[in-house]
C-alpha cells in the first residue's frame, strides 16, 4: 500500500484552493464544478481539499477546522529549500504565525503556521540523509 491521498475538508475549498497558490506556491490541479473538491501539485502524493457538506455526504462525521478552535491533532509537511523565505510568504499571505523556522538538533530547519483553516502546517528544508 501506498498514501495516495491525503483530504483535508474545509468550509470553503475555492479560497483554500487560492491562500495554499498564495502562501505556499502550490499549484491547482484541478477543481471539481460543484467547488466542493480540489487537488493541488505536489509531487507523488496528492493534497485535497473537500467541502465539509462532502463529509456528510460521505457518511462522515467531522469535527470542522476552524482558526478560532484548537488545531486538529494533524499537520502537514511542505518541504522547500528556504523555509525561512517560505514561511515569511506564507504570513504575507494570510497565514498565522505558530513557530518561527529554527534549526533542530537533526539539522533540518522547521516552522509552523496556521491555514486559513486553522490547519498546521509545518515549512521545513529536506532531511538530511
């Protein structure tokens, strides 16, 4: 088995769509008609984001991301070669400042931020082999 997906669902996917191409540089790659799926590029596994109504529709029982809530108890990983530079884009585009970019022991340099969502997601440079 291999993780093909990983589906984050949120209130509205066309702004999310928007602030991930914006803090983040992703790009789309495609969005349903209905505005209730998308998936963006990002190499072998692909992000989405789902209208919270499709978990429902799912038979899914969700607890909403909302910032104004604790954070979910997930994050993502967006690895780049500046993450120092990634994270400053990402608060200029909306995103909540978490942790700034700091070396950790094992040499990999890491921050944290917050979505739009509320979601985390960390900016970190490649682990070193």
């Amino acid at each position: 088995m291999k993780l093909g997906y990983t589906i984050i669902y949120v209130a509205d996917v066309p702004a999310t769509v928007r602030f991930y191409e914006e803090a983040f540089g992703l790009e789309r790659r495609f969005i349903h008609e209905s505005n209730l799926y998308a998936e963006m590029q990002t190499g072998e596994t692909v992000l989405a984001f789902a209208g919270e109504s499709m978990a429902e529709m799912n038979g899914l029982a969700i607890r909403p991301n909302r910032k104004s809530e604790l954070a979910a108890g997930y994050e993502i990983a967006l690895v780049t070669d500046d993450p120092r530079a990634a994270y400053d884009t990402a608060l200029a585009a909306g995103a909540a400042a978490i942790t700034a970019p700091a070396e950790k022991p094992w040499g990999q340099i890491v921050g944290y931020v917050r979505d739009l969502n509320g979601c985390l997601v960390e900016i970190c440079s490649p682990v070193a082999d």
